[in-house]
C-alpha cells in the first residue's frame, strides 16, 4: 500500500505467532490488490479508466467501501472525497514538483473532482463516475480499513490481542501479556523526534494524520498531501490531527477531514459523533482536544 505496516500479536508460541502474522499480511495484500489505484489489474483500476464512459460490476467489498466513503462525504460536507485522486496529476510529493501549480491549473483540477458524480447501482454493484478524466482513489481511508481488516481476521483465528499498525494507523484488541493495556506513543509535530507521551488505547484505533511527512514547500509556505476538494488547494493552519474511534477506517477519514475541514468546524463535527476523539495540533503549537477527551496525562 505504499506503506509499512507492523502486525504484533499474542500467541502462545512463535510457531503459531508467525502463523497468524502471516495471514494477516496475506489479507492486507489482497486489499492492497483491490484498493490500489496504481494496479492496472485492481478493480479501482477498472473503475477509473472507465470513467465518464460506463458502469463497472465491482465486488460487494469494494462496492461497500465505496458506499461508506459517500457516507463520509456527507458527513464532512465534500472535505473527504475519494474523487480527490484526480488532482494527484498536479499536486505530486516525491521531489518531481518544482513550481507552483498556476490558479488556472488547481480550477482546472477540481473540475473532475466532487463524490456526487460517484454513482452507485445497489442491484449491479456497480460504480460509475460520471466524469471522463475522474479518479478515485483510497488514500485517505485504505490503511484504516485494511488495518480493521487484518484486526478482525486475527481475532476470528483466536488471537487474544494485538496491534495492526498501518503507517501510524493504530488499531488495538485485548491486553499485553502482562494483563496491562496497550499503549502508543503521540508524536509531536512540533518536534517528531519528541513523542507527547504514552496513551493507553483499549479495543480501539488511534490514527493521526500530519502533514510533517509528504508536503513541499513553495516561497517558504508548506503545501501538505491531504487537499481541500471543493478548492483544489492543500489544506493550511493545521500540523496534526490524531482521531480516536472505534474502527481504524472511520478514524483514518475523519483524521483527514479535520485536517481539511479546520480545527472550528472540524471540532465541532467531532463533538458531535458518538466514541470518537480529537487532538488538533495547529501550525502555532497549540494543542485542541474534542470534549469528551479523557486524556490529562499528556502535559497538553
Ligand atoms: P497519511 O497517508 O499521512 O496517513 P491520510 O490518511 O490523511 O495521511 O491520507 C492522506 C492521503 O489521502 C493523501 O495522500 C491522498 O492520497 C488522500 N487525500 C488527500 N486529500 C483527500 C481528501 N480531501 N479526501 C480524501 N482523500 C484525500
Ligand atoms: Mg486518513
């Protein structure tokens, strides 16, 4: 998926541990071959290069995901959009971009952008954008759900406890060995040598998006990977937004849409949804947490 993932479990012998670590590598690269919009042999594949031309019959898991990545869209109001990818052919983070896209350029990119021209058939499960040049891609929600994935089959074979983490996309079951919980290490932006301390994450996902790691700078501003869909233009003011939840998929979203959405709006969604947790770290250094946060060992 372009990115490591780390699998830890609890299991009686190392035998049996490398066993189960094995599966779940094997799920996360089925996955991988279902989601990746570099594949041409993936079904994301087939779906964009038919784009503004016809529908295509997909599997009822990527149907699936898909639908949940509408939901999304709703509930941020378009700031997550998997229909986001066709602005990858301007905004590129691997050394290759030199100059500033123009104006005309980032309008021009967001034309084909926008979830409402992602059209589902429930009795097909088929997908249609809608568009000619659309693109979808699962950037922003891929690691989680492959990362929930691999957590659900390990706990199916019986395995007690452990940790799937995708990049930083955390996702916890059952206790250490110890009888103690599991805990992880917030980074801090400011300073990603630092960690900010160590939270216990019980039966949940903690997954943080930062935008210290792909980004580019132009005149001394930093444009990072995670863009506003309805302007075209990466998101700005925030360093930072690790998103508590349930699952790692609907914390992996939700971390990227804070990031666009601002830390107002982005706050306020969150205090509005049931289990789910934020800390905003803004481009100044100060710290926002959502309001049911239990978190008071941090020194935030
Ligand atoms: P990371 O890869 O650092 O964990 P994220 O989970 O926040 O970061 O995902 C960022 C990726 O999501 C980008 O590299 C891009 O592929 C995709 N993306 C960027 N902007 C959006 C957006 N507004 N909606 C959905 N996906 C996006
Ligand atoms: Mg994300």
């Amino acid at each position: 998926m372009g990115s490591k993932f780390e699998i830890t479990v609890v299991a009686n012998d190392s035998i049996k541990g490398v066993h189960y670590i094995s599966m779940a590598v094997e799920e996360i690269t089925r996955i991988e071959k279902l989601i990746s919009s570099w594949d041409h042999n993936s079904e994301t594949w087939a779906v964009n290069t038919a784009a503004g031309k016809n529908p295509v019959k997909v599997s009822k898991e990527l149907y699936d995901l898909i639908e949940r990545s509408l939901k999304l869209s709703r509930l941020t109001d378009g700031a997550f959009d998997i229909s986001y990818a066709s602005m990858d052919r301007i905004w590129k983070y691997d050394g290759s971009m030199k100059i500033m896209p123009s104006d005309k350029k980032i309008k021009a990119s967001v034309s084909k952008v926008g979830f409402q021209n992602i059209i589902l058939n429930e009795q097909e499960t088929s997908v249609f954008l809608k568009l000619p040049g659309m693109k979808i891609g699962f950037g922003a929600i891929g690691k989680g759900y492959a990362a929930d994935k691999a957590k659900s089959l390990l706990m199916q074979m019986g395995v007690s406890a452990g940790i799937v983490n995708a990049s930083g996309d955390m996702s916890t079951w059952g206790k250490q060995p110890d009888g103690s919980d599991w805990k992880v290490a917030l980074t801090n932006p400011m300073d990603k040598t630092k960690g900010f301390g160590l939270l216990p994450v019980v039966d949940k996902a903690v997954v943080t998006s930062g935008n210290y790691e792909k980004y580019v700078l132009f005149d001394g501003k930093r444009y990072a990977h995670i863009i506003d869909p309805r302007t075209g233009y990466p998101s700005t003011g925030i360093l930072s937004v690790t998103v508590f939840a349930p699952k790692a998929e609907l914390a992996d979203a939700l971390a990227t849409s804070v990031f666009v959405m601002g830390k107002e709006i982005g706050l306020d969604r969150i205090n509005q949804l049931p289990n789910v947790e934020c800390i905003i770290i803004d481009d100044k250094g100060a710290v926002y947490k959502s309001k049911n946060i239990a978190i008071n060992t941090l020194g935030l």
